[in-house]
C-alpha cells in the first residue's frame, strides 16, 4: 500500500500517460516509416503480415520498458513528479571552500559503482565519469529488445563546482552516453536517477563525516586544555611546599636574630601570595603582573642566599602591559634558580629581560648556572607545561626556545604577540646557539 504522499496525482496520472505516449507515438512514427520502407520492397511487399506482427510486438515491448521505467522510478524517488526523465540534473551546495569542496566531489564519484573512465581536473573544478548500467536494467531479448537498437547502454557524469562566497556549489549531470533524440525511443530504468541520488548522498555523508570529525577534534583540544588549565590551576593553587617551608623557617630565626630583615622576608612572602591566587580559566596575566610575582619570589631567595643570587631586571613600561598565561614567568625563573644556581655553590645570576621585535614581544629568563652540563632531577612538567599553554592560547603564534647561554647557563625566552598599542622595537638577548633541553621543575 502507498503512503499518502505517495498516491499518484491526478496530474501524475496525466503526466505517466503522456510520457508512454510519446515513446509510443515516437516508435510508431519510426514503424510507419519502415512500413512504407517495406511496402515499396518488390514483391515482399505484398506481404504485409511480417511488419503487422513485427510492429506490433515491438510496440509492445516498448510500451512495457516504458511501464518498467515508471515503476523503477517511483521505486527510487517515490514520486514520478520530477524524476521521469533519462536526464538528471542537481544543484548541491557544499559548506567547504571550492578546492575541498572538488575533492568531496570528486571521491563521491570514484566510489560509485561501475564507475569507469573517470576524468578528472582539479584546475577547472570538473569530474566526467561513465557508469556501466547494472544488470537489472538489461533488457530481457538482450541485444534484439528495441530499447537496445537506439544509442548506447552506458550512462555519463559530468560534476562542476563553482566557487561562491567561500563555498562550492556543484552542478551534477546524470544522464545516458547516447544524444538527447534517443530519449524519445529509450528509457533508463531509473538509473541516472539512482546515480545523481547517490553522489547526492555520498557528498552529504562526507560532508557530516568532515563536521563531526571537526566537533570531535574540537571536543579534544578542549579536554586537552582542561587538562592544561588544571595542571596550570596546580601550580597556582599549591605553593611550592619546600619553599613555602624553608621561607617561614627562615622568617621565624630571622625574628630572633634580624627582625628587620624578618620583616622584610614576610612582606615579600605576602606579596608573592597574593600574586599566586589563582585566576579564572581563561583569563591571562600582564608581563607587570607576573614580573612582580616573580621579583618578589627572588628578594625572598635573595635574603636566603645572601650574595650568591644576583637579579638583574630589564623590562621597559611600555611592554608591561603584553599579555600572559599566569605562571610563566615564575616557571622559568624557578627552572633558573632550581637547576641553574641552587647547585652552584657560588651561585649567580638572574636575568629578566623584554624586548619587542616587529609584531612580537620576547620574555627572557636567563642564568649563568650549570647550564646543560648537570644531570637535573627534574620532571620536564614545567616547560612542557609553557609549550601546551602557548599553543592553546595562541593557536601557533607564540613559541618557548630554550638555549644555552654564553659562556654558561641557560636561556629561556617566551615570544607573544605585542600589546595592541606598538611598542619600541630594540635589541633582544645574546645567547649561544645550543638546542638540548634540559629538564625542569
């Protein structure tokens, strides 16, 4: 029984009686003709029962492959309203720039079945193919059906896509092999309807195929930055506890002995707190901010460590406002004092230095430690940690290097897009050119 969108029209009707009519009347016109061929043949001629029959049988079974290409229509589109010719054409428009949208295009083509000679030219955006009608469509006398006398068997594609606002939009052509007068004597079963229905689907899989894999890389660099923003949210939740340690201790056998200097130690370790609260997810620090952090982490270190640690600051006002993941600094300058000075039993020196370079600020930390030539107990989190953070927050335009200095210890630079408003572009830190990382915090 057919749903109700699928019971015939009147209009239907009229349009199925016209359209076996004009194959009929086409191979009437065709069979009057050979008649008269026939009547003007000396002495068979007179025979007339020969070209009855063979008239006959042969509108009969043309009439039938015309009723079988109604019903194989309707079969495949569930409505002869706008399928019932041999010629299909579709308008598809891909969501894709013209180039991707021609390669979508093109693969639909090459997988569809019985796809053959398959022409294809990036350059101009056009696919031609020929498809080999599958068997069902074969008429039962083979060769000798009068459906087969007319033309050829295979059907051709031709796909163009043109390019529009940033899109593709693909004309697709479905149709026999044989000249456009062949579809008053022939019909198709259907089959470049089943064609262009089927590249039609294929390009609207691929399409959602492209969209989800879009969504699940999306999906993926969020959990990668969750992640990030987690370990991130660690580092600013939990004080280094042998820090924190050692700085109270110091603090409270400074209060016996130095009380100034107690004093001073706490007012550095308050102003190092209160730089270390943690921010939210997504929001980014200030080059000052996070100069000032690490500073007073350094005056901390500087009263433990006495004249072995030695700081020298190099960041003009006008790149303090250049914007950072919270953190970074502090990583660099805690890998400087950890692996570079803290095994030094002379200690050294920190560097922290800004410079803008066309569109581009570089941060650096350096020291004039150990350098590469110590084995660290380090982790590698830290740095590790810098590199996914740039990458997340600025998709590629930001970069870590990490060289040796000259003539020892390290040198860590950070490099971010400049602030809005541009900054004076001078000179950037000389440093060897040395590629092996080290490990750090």
């Amino acid at each position: 029984m057919l749903r109700r969108n699928q019971r015939p029209t009147v209009t239907n009707v009229i349009r199925n009686i016209f359209f076996v009519a004009r194959i009929a009347i086409a191979w009437g016109l065709a069979l009057l003709l050979l008649a008269s061929f026939w009547s003007g043949i000396p002495f068979l001629g007179r025979i007339e029962l020969p070209i009855v029959l063979f008239t006959f049988i042969t509108l009969g079974l043309v009439v039938t492959a015309a009723f079988s290409h109604l019903r194989r229509v309707r079969l495949i589109a569930g409505s002869e309203s706008e399928s019932l010719g041999n010629r299909q054409r579709r308008q598809i428009e891909i969501p894709f720039e013209a180039g991707e949208a021609f390669d979508l295009l093109d693969a639909a083509i090459r997988e569809l079945p019985r796809s053959e000679e398959i022409e294809s030219a990036r350059d101009s955006l056009q696919v031609r193919a020929k498809v080999q009608r599958p068997r069902f469509a074969e008429q039962p006398l083979g060769k000798w059906h009068p459906m087969h006398w007319f033309g050829r068997t295979r059907n051709q594609i031709a796909a163009t896509v043109t390019p529009v606002n940033g899109t593709g939009s693909v004309t697709l052509i479905c149709e026999p092999e044989s000249g456009a007068w062949s579809d008053w004597f022939r019909v198709d079963d259907g089959t470049n309807l089943e064609n262009a229905n089927a590249i039609t689907r294929a390009i609207t899989r691929r399409v959602a195929d492209r969209r989800r894999n879009e969504r699940d890389a999306a999906a993926q660099t969020a959990t990668e930055k969750e992640l990030t923003v987690a370990r991130l949210n660690l580092l600013h939740a939990q004080v280094e506890p042998h820090f924190l340690y050692n700085t109270l201790a110091s603090a409270q056998y400074l209060t016996r002995t130095d009380p100034v200097r107690a004093d001073e130690m706490l007012g550095h370790l308050i102003q190092y707190l209160r730089h270390s609260l943690p921010r939210t997810q997504d929001e980014l620090a200030t080059l000052g901010d996070e100069l000032e952090r690490a500073l007073a982490y350094l005056e901390i270190l500087k009263i433990r460590m006495g004249q072995r640690l030695g700081v020298q600051v190099d960041v003009p006002e006008s790149l303090r406002g250049t914007q950072l993941p919270p953190m970074m600094l502090q990583t660099l300058v805690e890998n400087a004092i950890k692996h570079g000075l803290e095994p030094r039993t002379a200690g050294g020196t920190v560097w922290i230095r800004a410079r803008a370079v066309d569109d581009m600020v570089a941060v650096t930390v350096a020291d004039d430690g150990e350098g590469f030539n110590v084995q660290s107990s380090g982790t590698g989190i830290g740095l590790k940690n810098v590199r996914e953070r740039l990458q997340l927050v600025y998709a590629g335009k930001a970069a870590l290097a990490v060289v040796a200095n000259f003539p020892s210890g390290v040198a860590a630079t950070i490099t971010v897009p400049a602030p809005a408003v541009p900054a004076p572009v001078a000179g950037t830190p000389t440093t060897a050119a040395a590629v092996t990382e080290r490990s750090d915090v």
